[in-house]
C-alpha cells in the first residue's frame, strides 16, 4: 500500500472531522479533563484488528506476540472486561484460526470476541467450531448490547451484513440504553479507493435505533480515526499485523461511564514512531 495512499487518506480524514457537528465531544474528548478516579467506568474493552496470521513475509507471530503483550499490560493497568479482534485474524488460510487462537489470543487474561474478516475465509461451521459461536453473534455485557456481524464469505467477498441478523439483535436490545455494533468492512464509502462496500439499508437500519452509539471497524489498516453518517461514529483502529498500513501498531480503547459517556482513544502500541515529536 502507497504512502501516497495513506497521506491522502490521513488528510481527507482530517478534513471530514474538522467540519464534524458538536456531537464528537461526546465520543472523543468529552472527558478528557476528568481524572481517571473521578470516573465510575461500566465497562472498558479493547478492539484490535487486522493480525494477518500467516501473511508470508511478515513478522506475523512477533505481530502477535506483541498484541497479546500489550493488552495483557493496558488490562494489568486498568482492568479491560474484554478484547474484541475485528476481522482479518489469519491471511487466506481458514485452517490456521484454530492455531491464532489457541497459541495467542487464549493468552489474553480477559475473555475475547471475534469477528469473521475478508481475509478468514470461514463458513458458520468453521467459525463456530473454533470459537464456540457463529459468524453473526450478538451478547450483552453490564448492560450494554454488541452486535458482532459478518461482512464477508470463504471467498473473501466484501459484502453487506445480514440485515435481517442485524434487525433481530438490534430489537433484542432496543430497550438497553447503548448498543455497539462491530464489522470488519465498513457499509458505506467515506475516502476515494477505499476497499470497502455501499450498504444504504444497512445504514438506515443502524440510524433507526438511537441506542446504536457506534460502529467499529477494521480492514483499512491506514485509518484510525472516526467517520460519520448522519450523526453516527464509524471508528477504525489501524492495524495490528500485516504488510501494510499506519506506520505504527496498536488497537483502540472505549470506556462506557455509569452516566453513560463514552470515551474512546487510539493506542499508538508499538510507539514506532513516536507521533507529533517536536524539537525545537
């Protein structure tokens, strides 16, 4: 992938946000200035994507070894409920998901979810044999719904989501107060180039419920910001592993508070490079 690609990508990103609507606080800076003790966290989980097990010519165990240190580290600092791994686990090989997990993602000291990317491969069976629940899958954690839908097929198509699931899990939910909704490939084209699909029914079923706070996505390594339709965040989390992307590593954080703010952030994981060094 270009730098090229990623620059003009980075700066249309920057442009999207800075003519965002007064409602980005509310997910991004809103309680910056609050001190951590002074926050009653309901829930704190880390989403990480893109890991590529078995990408040839890359680093890809060192990738993973990596991950698992560090959400294993950011969980002994302050306590993660979860891990969510957004798609892309394995490189073309379904056969190896069974080893990603057993060898690494196991390792983890919290219970972790995962959600089928382009590049898995896997049919229902398959997925839900190696993680013990299917490839659309839906729970609720300290009162707060997660959706986790499949967009893609052992072909590695990009493909809408199962609306129909979609709907179901979200009427499920509909009386809790926040529901977050997780998908490798984004339903909606946001940046030119981008690898990802138009999905208008999807985006109006996701508008029709206010309780829907978020949509995370994976599979554009190069982004690690927030996108919006209408007034809904669509955040990325870079990458993990891989042959491509942002020039550093990492996953994002998101915190929900008992009064129901929700404060998210990217982890530059790696700290190669160091982002915004100035010397003067």
């Amino acid at each position: 992938m270009s730098n090229r690609r990623f620059f003009i990508k980075s700066s249309l990103a920057s442009i999207v946000l800075a003519g965002l609507s007064p409602a980005v606080p509310v997910l991004s800076a809103e309680l910056a200035d609050e001190l951590p003790e002074k926050r009653t966290v309901k829930l704190r989980f880390a989403i990480a994507s893109d890991g590529h097990y078995g990408q040839p010519k890359t680093d890809y165990k060192r990738d993973h070894d990596n991950i698992i240190g560090w959400l294993n580290q950011s969980h002994d600092q302050s306590p993660l409920d979860f891990v969510i791994i957004n798609g892309d686990l394995v490189h073309d090989r379904p056969e190896l998901l069974s080893e990603v997990k057993n060898n690494y993602f196991d390792k983890l000291k919290v219970p972790f979810y995962a959600v089928p990317g382009n590049h898995d491969h896997a049919d229902t069976a398959t997925w839900k044999n190696v993680f013990g629940y299917e490839d659309n899958f839906s729970f609720e954690k300290n009162g707060i719904g997660f959706v986790l839908v499949n967009t893609s097929d052992v072909k590695g198509t990009y493909r809408c989501p199962d609306n129909v699931f979609l709907k179901q899990a979200l009427d499920q939910f509909k009386n809790l107060q926040t529901v977050f909704v997780v998908m490798h490939i984004p339903p909606h084209f946001w940046v030119p180039e981008s690898p990802f699909v138009e999905c208008p029914d999807t985006i109006k079923l996701l508008h029709d419920y206010t309780n829907v706070k978020a949509v995370f996505h994976g599979h554009d390594h190069s982004l690690d910001a927030v996108f919006y339709t209408a007034k809904l965040p669509h955040f990325f989390d870079a990458h993990f592993g891989g042959s491509w992307g942002t020039t550093y590593k990492g996953y994002r954080i998101v915190e929900v508070n008992e009064d129901g703010k929700i404060l998210t952030h990217q982890v530059n994981a790696s700290q190669v490079p160091v982002l915004n060094e100035t010397k003067l």
